[in-house]
C-alpha cells in the first residue's frame, strides 16, 4: 500500500546490462523477501540499457511480483551512472536505494538502510571487506583504488564502490542533480559531492558481500580501473574549480513501462 500522497517509503533502483541469465530470479527473490519481511510500500525500478539480450524483457515480465514496479529502458549504453541517475529520477520514494542485479549483497542488508532511514540518515552505503570479498585482479585494483579514492578525495570512506547505497529523497535529488560521471566513478563522485555538502553518511559492514561470477566488470577489469581513474581527477578537478555548485541537466529517458 501507498501512502495518502502515493509516495512509497523506499524506492529500490536496479540497473541491469546484459543480465538475461538472473535479473527474473534476482527479481522473484527481492519480490519474495519483501512481502516475508513486511517492508510495506516499496517501489522496485528497474533500468535497462540497450543490450543483445532478452534483459528488458524479462523484466518487464516480473511486473507482477510488485504493487509499484517499473521498468525504464535507458536507450544507447553509455554506462552505470547514466542509468542510476536516470531511474532515480523517476523514482519517488521517501528513501531512494540502488542495488546490483546480481544480488552480491544480500537482501537481508535491507532491514538495516529501513532501520537507518527511520534514524533520518541523509546517506546509507555499504562497505565491503575488499582483503576477502574479491579475488584475483579484482582484489588488487579494488584494494588500490579505494586507497587512492580515499587520499584524492579526502574521503574517510573505506569502499566508495559497493553498489548498495541509498540516500533521503532530496538528498538524490541535489546529488544526482549535480552528477557528470556516466562510468564506474559515479559512486565516488556522489560521495565526494555528498562529504563536501556536510550530509550524513552512514555505512553498513557488508561482511557477507559475494563477488559474483559472470559480472559485466570481471571483464573488463583493467579497462573499468583505467576509466574510474579518469574519472577521480575528474571529479577532483570539479570540487576545485567549483562546479558542483550548478545542478547538471540528465539525459532524457526514452521509454518508462
């Protein structure tokens, strides 16, 4: 249920490319877990680049599973941070929150962002135990690249890149009103622009965060650590000259189901 005004409590954003083979699952999963766990009125948004495979599709079969559900097909790929931001400016909830569609963070870490919204936190996110979750390539460009987010950007945030955050609507609607980064560097950018405004950060310990096989970013690793370094200096570059002062205008959506 709705309240009076139709605004639901929490908004869950999920973006999903090339995701045909666990976006219908990953969605009867979270559909499951919130009607067992009574979170009450949820909207799900589900944002869909074009992709060659059966992704929008499948997502937009799974209507049923939600009372307040929509599917919004981002048009031409142009990265991660696109689709976030344009599904968030669609959703309407009290508490906007985007998730991966692989679920590597379990759903249960959803019954703490409902507790911290109820404590009024501007900003929830999730940090991960980089030493443990990731492996391999991953682990290092991981460990290293948060180490050098945290010294560039003066943030004392020990993963700025688990795709688990949420945040008050307005508090999306300024930050996500003033984000430039499309890529990977999205997350850091929101953090960076939401230290510097004074908002309240919290975090949630995601000890049992899972690196999930079959990732768009497992291959594409040296590729996505050589873009999210252009875009720390980018972003770098735009706290000093002050650009953050001035809301940024999305791209358009091209067709909302």
């Amino acid at each position: 249920m709705l309240n009076k005004n139709n605004i639901p409590k929490l908004s869950v954003v999920i973006p999903a490319w090339k995701e045909a083979k666990r976006i219908g699952q990953s969605l009867e999963k979270l559909g499951k877990f919130l009607i067992d766990h009574e979170f009450g009125e949820v909207e799900v948004v589900v944002v869909v680049a074009d992709c060659p495979d059966a992704t929008f599709e499948i997502a937009h079969s799974k209507s049923y599973l939600f009372e307040d559900y929509k599917v919004i097909q981002a048009g031409h790929r142009t990265g991660k941070g696109r689709d976030v931001r344009l599904a968030m400016k669609h959703a309407k909830g009290e508490y906007k929150l985007f998730m991966d569609a692989d679920l590597a963070t379990p759903l249960h870490h959803l019954k703490t962002v409902l507790r911290l919204m109820e404590e009024e936190a501007d900003v929830i996110i999730g940090i991960r135990d980089l030493q443990s979750g990731h492996t391999g390539l991953r682990k290092i460009i991981s460990v290293a690249g948060n180490l050098l987010v945290r010294k560039v950007l003066r943030l004392d945030i020990k993963d700025t890149q688990c795709g688990f955050k949420a945040f008050r609507g307005p508090v999306a609607d300024d930050l996500f009103g003033v984000q430039t980064i499309n890529g990977w560097g999205f997350d850091m950018e929101l953090l960076a622009v939401a230290a510097e405004r004074g908002y309240d950060i919290r975090t949630i310990p995601i000890h049992d965060w899972k690196d999930v096989e079959g990732g768009t970013f497992n291959n594409t690793a040296i590729r996505g650590a050589i873009s999210t370094l252009k875009d720390l200096l980018t972003i770098k570059w735009n706290l000093v000259i002050g650009k953050y002062e001035t809301t940024t205008d999305p791209a358009p959506v091209l067709q909302e189901t």
